[in-house]
C-alpha cells in the first residue's frame, strides 16, 4: 500500500459524519417506533382503523401498519449490523450502506403511496413525509458517490 493510502486509512475525514449517523440511526428509529406506534394500539385508533363500519376503515391499514412496524424494526436491524460493519472496517460497508440509503428512498415512496391509496384527498408527501425523503434523497446524493469514488472509503474498509 503507498504512503498516500496508509494516511488516508482509518474512520477518519468525512467518514466521521458518516459514523455519527449510523450510530444514531437507530436510536432515532427506535424513538420513531416507540412515540409512533404504541398509541395506535393502546388508544383505540387500531380498532377505528381496522374494523369495519368504522368512518376510518380501510382493509389497507392493518397490513401498512404492521408493515411498517416490521421493515422499521429490520431498518434498527441492519442499522446495528452498519455498525458493526463500520467500526471493524469490513469490506462489506459501504455496499450495505448503499444498499441501505436507496432502500430508505424506495420505502418512504411506497409507504407514502399505500398511505396515499387509504386516504386520497390527502397529499402523498405531507410535511413530514417529504422531510423524511428529502432527507434521505440528499443523503443518498452526498453519501453513494462517495462510498463509490473516496479513496479514503478504499483504504478502510478492506478485512
């Protein structure tokens, strides 16, 4: 290995931004999980949604929510997974983190379209929602070419 590659070895440069964010990631995922979903089921609004003859019904709730509940629990998943990846420098990283930022993208697409599918008069990026993927879309912008060009990206991730 040249000098050159040696002194950009190691989670040093920009890839410190990226470690900062996948140790949060699935804290926040969790917090996601834990302010979003134990209401729905402790406060009536599961029955209202999933039941029929109620106003809010839609045969689509049930499997979106618990979609949602699974994919989100696999996201905190895989983000541990990152983490292990990241900080044993294992060669596997960046295309897992990839893999990950345009999965996030497609997600938030299509869960915004199956919501959008329940409830027609409302817009299919709300607020929150087009945050979310405005989010993801200029990390996935900043993030895949540099996994794909950096050199420093090569001179870690190599066991």
């Amino acid at each position: 290995m040249k000098q050159e590659d040696k002194n950009l070895e190691g989670l040093g440069g920009w890839l410190i931004l990226v470690g900062i964010g996948i140790v949060i990631t699935p804290l926040r995922l969790g917090a996601l999980l834990l302010k979003t979903f134990p209401p729905i089921f402790s406060g009536g609004i599961w029955e209202a949604l999933t039941t029929p003859g109620y106003e809010a019904y839609s045969p689509l709730w049930a499997p979106i929510l618990l979609s949602e509940i699974v994919i989100n629990t696999g996201l905190i998943l895989v983000s541990l997974y990152l983490l292990y990846l990241f900080f044993s420098k294992r060669r596997g990283f960046p295309k897992w983190y990839i893999g990950i930022l345009v999965f996030s993208l497609i997600f938030i697409v299509i869960d915004a379209w199956m919501v959008k599918l329940i409830m027609p008069n409302e817009p299919m990026f709300g607020p929150n929602t087009l945050k979310a993927f405005l989010q993801a879309l200029a990390a996935s912008l900043i993030w895949i070419p540099y996994m794909l060009i950096s050199k420093r990206v090569k001179a870690t991730f190599v066991n």
